[in-house]
C-alpha cells in the first residue's frame, strides 16, 4: 500500500471522499476552520469513501492522510463467454493474479492470463464468475536520456540500451532493481521463433499487448517456397503476458511474429536532490531497458 498525505478531500454529510481507492486504511482526517484544526472521529471506512461521526458542507475544507492498497482482490460474476477461449476482463486496472473461476457453477482451469484477460484451455461458453488480484497503476512521467541508440518508432525511447529517467509522485519509494513497466505505451518487435515441441512458446519482450502478424516459410511438392500467413485468434492466440499458444499444429520450420509489447525498465538509481527529499515532492529515478516485466 501507499500513503497520501495532505490531500483536500470532498466531503457531504457524514462522508468524505478521497481521490485514490481502494482505501485500506486512515492515518488522519482534519476539518480546517478558520485559523484552527480539528481532527474528525473516523466510524467507519470503505473502499471509495470514509464515515465520520461529524456532519459535513460540501463547503467545508477538510485534509486527509489515509492508505491505499495497490492490490484489490475482486469478484467478477456473470461473464458472458461465447465458443472462445479468451474471456475478456471489465477491469481498469492490471490483472495480476487470478484465484479460482468457474463456469455455471463448476470450476474451470485456465492456462494463462493477459493485463485483461484470462485464456482458457479450450473453446467455451457460458457464464463465468472470477476471483481475481488487479494492480493499480500510478501515473509517472518520463524522458529519454540517450538518443544515440535503436528508436522505437512510434514510441522514440530506446529499445535495447540507453537511459530513461522517470519522475514518480513522491509518496512512491522505488528501489535499484525494482521493475517499472509502461502501460499506455507500446514498442513493436519482430522475431523468428524457432520450432519447439509444445503448443506455446515464449517470446523475447513481454508483456505482450498484441499480436499483428504471423508468418513461416513453406516448402511445396515442387521444391518453391512461398510464405504461409497464420490468423489471430483462429491459429494462435496470446496465451499470456509473455506467452503465445498455437491452436493448429505449429509450423515444423518456426515461424516469424510481428507484436506490440509494453516497455519495462529496471530502476538503476534515484537522482532525487538532497534538497528534494520531502516525500511531498516528487522523485526522480533512472532506469534501463529490461526485455521483460518478469525478471529471469
């Protein structure tokens, strides 16, 4: 969880309601009157607002510091799923986890999960209810530092070497190692996959946003090549974050695959200045290019 602290909250009646949620917990509530401070008696807190014994005017200046849990556990019911085997998510946040599912009452297995959606093992249909962990995003702002290296087209931050320098709210403590992944930007890389036994394999960057492309090189019965194109969604899909599994028999001489990936860098340092310290302030760390959000 983080800590906002100071916030102006709004307030009407007995509830007051902060900007972040989920809220898991209250450091303190202070009702500004003129030329004073009264803290409020706390009755009770939930997800998107807290209760306090006092009765509130919209007009009314009140300050809040409280916690908030980057991780939410949810229930998601009555997902409608129709002959796929990808159930897509109505969530906002990142899907991170996934506890149980089940299908008309009986459980169901899944063999991997995207930002907003989990695949299943097999064409289905019907309705789905979702135990699920989601991730909570922060907003960070950031600029390339070395521009003498590959460009990502669309994106211009560098792709395999160079530094990126982040600048985060001041309430969030980021430490050398730690994995900060990009989610409204996507780079684009292609790579030959060489063939493996198994329905899956792993690609290069990750998490994977989506699939554009899919090649191989065939061979007829008069010794010409031609290329063979493959369809999203009815030869292969997006297994995972990082994974794409094939649903027809993978072509015996690998195969080429174009796909977007969100970015991830590892934290290398924080350049805050002394002077800037205050956790009010934010905080500059820089980064370098990591190939994946799951270090290994």
């Amino acid at each position: 969880s983080i800590t906002i602290e100071n916030e102006k909250v709004y307030c009407d009646g007995n509830y007051i309601y902060p900007r972040f949620a989920p809220v898991s917990g209250v450091q303190s509530t202070e009702w500004l009157g003129e030329g004073e401070g009264r803290p409020l008696s706390i009755k009770r807190i939930e997800s998107e607002r807290i209760q306090v014994e006092e009765y509130l005017e919209d007009w009314h200046a009140v300050v809040a510091a409280y916690d908030v849990d980057l991780v939410e556990k949810i229930t998601l019911q009555d997902l409608p799923i129709e002959n796929s085997e990808r159930l897509d998510l109505p969530i906002d946040g990142v899907l991170i986890g996934v506890d149980e599912i089940y299908i008309d009452g009986q459980p169901l297995n899944w063999t991997g999960f995207g930002f907003q959606h989990i695949t299943l093992p097999e064409r289905t249909t019907g309705l789905v209810n979702a135990a699920i962990r989601v991730f909570n995003p922060i907003k960070v702002a950031y600029r390339t530092m070395d521009m003498k290296t590959e460009g990502t087209e669309r994106a211009m931050m560098p792709l395999e070497a160079g530094e990126v320098e982040f600048t985060v709210p001041g309430r969030i403590l980021m430490g050398e190692g730690d994995i900060l992944t990009l989610l409204t930007t996507t780079v684009r890389n292609g790579q030959y996959v060489p063939f493996r036994e198994g329905p899956s394999d792993r690609l290069s960057y990750a998490p994977v946003s989506r699939i554009l492309n899919c090649f191989s090189k065939e061979t007829d019965q008069h010794g010409r090549e031609h290329l063979r194109e493959y369809t999203v969604g009815k030869d292969l899909i997006p297994e995972s974050s990082e994974r794409v599994r094939w649903l027809i028999p993978k072509p015996r001489t690998g195969y080429t695959i174009m796909y977007e990936y969100h970015p991830s860098f590892r934290i290398q340092s924080d350049t805050t200045v002394s002077g800037a310290m205050d956790r009010t302030l934010p905080r500059i760390y820089k980064a370098k290019a990591a190939s994946s959000y799951n270090p290994r």
